[in-house]
C-alpha cells in the first residue's frame, strides 16, 4: 500500500502503518488522518508533535502513558487525560495515534 503525499510514494503496511517514520511529514499525517476519518486539530497537532519529538529522541514510539502524562500535565487535561486520548483517536492509541504519527507498527499490537 502506498500514501501519496508531496509527490511521494510511501511505503506502508497493509494496515496502513508507515514503513519509515523518517518519511513522515504533516502532509503523510493529513492523508492518513483522513483515512482514519479524522480531522486534525491544534490539539491532534499538538500530541503528534510529542509522540515525534520523543521519537526522535529516543528511536522508538512514546508508550500511551507518557501521551497521556504529557495530555495530563502539559495540556492541562489533568484526570481527563486518558478519555481526551481517546476523543482524539477514538479506535486508540496504537491503532490510530501511532499511525498518524508516522511510527511503524508496535510490535506488541495484535490484530486480534
């Protein structure tokens, strides 16, 4: 499956995951955003910045309750950080969060 964005021609998954989250750009996270049927906001923006900031600086995918710390006590959400995730990225974390955010597919995710 490929993403066209850019004029590129992105490796993905067949479930949709990038292959290289080097190749990820804010317009690989509108596209797959909108395949995801969601319309990204200042705060999705904002959660897709952490999640590639702590990407970039540890090489691996920020696990959910460090997203959640960060919505919890950087954005105020406080106790409502967990449900604000999930308003964010209604079918989850690892499903849609990582994906938008160009991370490759955990490993530890089953499919079911």
């Amino acid at each position: 499956m490929a993403v066209e964005a850019r004029q590129m021609n992105l490796e993905t998954c067949n479930e949709g995951f990038l292959l290289d989250p080097l190749e990820w750009t804010p317009e690989v996270a509108e596209e797959l955003a909108r395949r995801e049927g969601i319309e990204l906001t200042e705060d999705h923006w904002k959660v897709l910045k952490f999640m590639r900031d702590f990407y970039g600086e540890h090489r691996i995918a920020a696990d959910a309750r460090f997203v959640i710390k960060y919505l919890a006590e950087d954005l105020g959400k406080g106790r409502q950080a967990r449900s604000e995730l999930y308003r964010l990225f209604p079918y989850g974390y690892m499903q849609q969060a990582c994906k938008v955010a160009g991370m490759r597919r955990p490993r530890a995710w089953s499919t079911g």
